[in-house]
C-alpha cells in the first residue's frame, strides 16, 4: 500500500479542529484532518457570542484581549477568504438581576482594564427591546457574534477542496506508535497528532483520564413576527440575538449532571438530546425577560455539551510520555474566543518551536499512564 506523507493529523472538526487544520495549512503544513459526527459537536450548539466580561463577577479571563484581536483577526481572514460573513462586532447589552453584580461592576470601574469594556450603568429609564429592567444594564463593548455553523460548513469546504479530509472518524486501534513516526492504518505517516476531539476525548486511550466537567447546553432558533430588536446580544435571565436571517437565538440551559462525576467517561444517554424540560426552561424565561412576552415559533431545539475542564483552563499541548500526541480541548463555553488564539499558539510550537503558555499544559492534574 502506498504511504501518505503528512506533517500532522488532527481528530475532530468542531471549531478548534477546524480552525487549528485552517491555520497549518495557511503555515504550509500538509494535514490530514478526521472529520466527526457533527450530531455531536458543541461547535454546531453555541451561540457563538464572543464575551470578554463573564461570569457573576464580571471578570475578564486570562490573556483576554489577544485572545479577542486573534479572534477578530483570525475569523476575518476566513471571512476574506472563503467569502463568506459569519463575524460581526455587536455591543452586548447586559442587564443587572442581582444586586451583588452592580457591586461588582463598580469594582470592576475601578480598574482601568475594565474600562476598554464596560460602560457605566445605563438608567432603567433608557428602554431597550421591551425587555424588563427594574436595576438597568450595562453594555460590554469589544464583543462579538461569530455564526459557527455557516462558517464551520466553509471551513470544511475549503479542507476537503484541499484534499485533506478523511472519509471515516478515527480509529484509535490503527494509530502505530512503535516507529520513530506515526503510521495510521498502514497508509498515512506522520509527525503528531492532534485530538480535538470535544467531549469525545472521554474515549480517548492517551487523553480519556484529563479532567473534565462537562456540561450540557440546550438552545433554540426562534420566529417571533412582532420581536424587533437591534443588532446586539442581549444577556438576561437568557441570552438572546437577532441573526443575520431574520430568527432570533436563545440559550442557554446548564446540566451539570450529566456525567458520573469527574474521572467517569460515560455520559449519559441523553447528553446530546434536546429535552421537553430545556425547551420549558427556555421558554419560561421570556415572560420574566419581557414587559410584554414575544410570540416564539421554534425552527430549531439542539443541545451539545461544553468540553469544561476542572480550572477552567483550556488543555493544548503534547502528552508528556508522548510528545507526538497532542491535545486541544477544554474550550468549556469560550470556544468562538478561544479557538483561534489557542490554535496559533499550537501552531507556533508545532512548526517553530515556541513554548505554549504554561496554564494550558494538559498534565497539570496528572493524566494515566500510557
Ligand atoms: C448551548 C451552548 C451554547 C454555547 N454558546 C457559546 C457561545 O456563545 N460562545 C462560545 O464561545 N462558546 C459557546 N459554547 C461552547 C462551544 O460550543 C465550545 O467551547 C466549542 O464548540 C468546543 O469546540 P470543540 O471543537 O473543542 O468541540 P466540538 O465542537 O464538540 O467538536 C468536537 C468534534 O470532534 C468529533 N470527534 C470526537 N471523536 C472523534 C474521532 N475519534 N474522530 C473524529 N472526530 C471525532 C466530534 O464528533 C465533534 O464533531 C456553547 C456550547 C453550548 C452547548
């Protein structure tokens, strides 16, 4: 059998296999790429909001704003050219629920990082949307709104027109490791490997032991004839935002039982099933978001889950007893920020040598021997 030359394989076509694949292409690298079950990918679920202030406290993540210029940049170049438009800076309009979150946003005021962020607290008076705000909002500027899927699709597209895509997943039982390079079912040789597997890496044998926390996500494409809203994310009880073609989205739910705790790598059944409770759960918000509550025709219910690791780190980098395999996972619900910027840093180690940023090491919490 004749034997294909690769420079790398990578396992997985969710947002960081893709855009990793588009990326050592772009640097001149010849890759194989393993497509997977896009049934199963959290990359098809997400929003695709792209949020530099998160959480209860407001607080903007590690190494944030390369993280957002990579993403702009990186996502903008595809736009370029793959000729599509699936990235726009939007304002993310977030509205004050809890009293400790206008604490935290004076304290966060206070900091001069925040200030490239967040606005000032933006008066009850100020309508928006018919949205319900008895303490006001703010609005986190910087943000944006990546449409995952139509860009995923064009990625795909474009790897395939290349020549580089695998007709079946991959095999773990054909990958050998006994020469000084991998061989892959006796017909592809190459350097590494790269699992970008989502929460699939729980089959994995090499990564399968790396903490995770997965979570489970439910969200819905919605009609809605007499919803008017500008061209923002809205950040309520729920997230909500106009697309480009006239629906609104809306999520999230949170399981976080849907593992049998950390370490186990079964999920259960339902993991990757939209549920009759999501769908309520989502729809009971809006009459706690809205003076008036919107008509919603569902297009679309999916569910996916969150690859969430333990500290909230991403994991990117080499198995430590086997430097040419390789892990980019863990991007919990930050993909559409994370990728790109965590993608070039692989990339830049792959091809070049340079160190990838210690808090990304995938044996930090330890990892079974292999
Ligand atoms: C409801 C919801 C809302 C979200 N909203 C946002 C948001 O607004 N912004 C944001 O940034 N993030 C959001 N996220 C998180 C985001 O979806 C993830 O961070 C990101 O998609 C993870 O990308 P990934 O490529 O690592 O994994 P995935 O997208 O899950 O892709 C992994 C792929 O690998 C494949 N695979 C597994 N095993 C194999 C194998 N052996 N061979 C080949 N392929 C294999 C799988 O089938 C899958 O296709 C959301 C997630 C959910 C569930």
């Amino acid at each position: 059998m004749r034997v294909l030359d690769a420079d790398f394989m990578v396992v997985g076509d969710g947002l960081a296999g893709a855009v990793l694949t588009w990326l050592l292409r772009a640097d001149g690298a010849v890759v194989r790429l393993f497509p997977g079950d896009p049934a199963r990918a959290a990359s098809r679920v997400a929003a695709g909001v792209l949020n530099p202030v998160t959480g209860k406290r407001l607080a903007a993540g590690w190494e944030v704003e390369a993280q957002l210029a990579s993403a702009f940049s990186v996502y903008g170049q595809m736009e370029a050219e793959l000729g599509v438009s699936v990235l726009r800076r939007v304002p993310l309009h977030r509205f004050f629920l809890h009293p400790s979150e206008e604490v935290f946003h004076a304290k966060r005021l206070e900091d001069t990082r925040y200030r490239a962020f967040l606005s000032g607290v933006r008066s009850s008076e100020e309508p928006l949307g018919g949205f319900v705000q008895p303490r006001g909002f703010f609005t986190i500027s910087g943000a944006g709104h990546l449409e995952i899927p139509p860009l995923l699709d064009a990625l795909s597209h474009s790897h395939a027109e290349a020549g580089c895509v695998e007709a079946a997943p991959f095999s773990y039982a054909r990958l050998d490791r006994s020469g000084p390079g991998l061989i892959y079912d006796g017909r592809i040789r190459a350097k590494a490997v790269v699992f970008c597997e989502g929460i699939g890496v729980l089959e994995n044998p090499w990564f399968g032991s790396l903490r995770f926390r997965p979570v489970k996500g439910e969200a819905l494409t919605f009609t809605s004839p007499e919803l008017q809203l500008p061209e923002a994310v809205f950040h309520h009880e729920k997230w909500l935002l106009p697309t480009s073609n006239g629906r609104f989205r809306m999520g999230s739910t949170y399981d976080r039982g849907i593992s049998l705790g950390e370490g186990h790598r079964k999920l259960r059944a339902d993991a990757f099933s939209p549920s009759t409770d999501g769908e309520a759960e989502l729809r009971g918000s809006l009459p706690k978001m809205f003076h008036t509550p919107p008509s919603m025709h569902i297009v679309e219910h999916k569910a996916g889950v969150r690859p969430a690791t333990r500290d909230r780190f991403p994991y990117a980098g080499p198995h430590p007893e086997d430097a040419r395999l390789l892990v980019f996972n863990g991007l919990g619900s930050k993909g559409a920020l994370l990728a790109p910027w965590i993608a070039s840093r692989l990339v830049r180690f792959l091809r070049h040598g340079e160190r990838i940023p210690e808090p990304l090491r995938p044996e930090r919490f330890g990892l079974t021997p292999i």
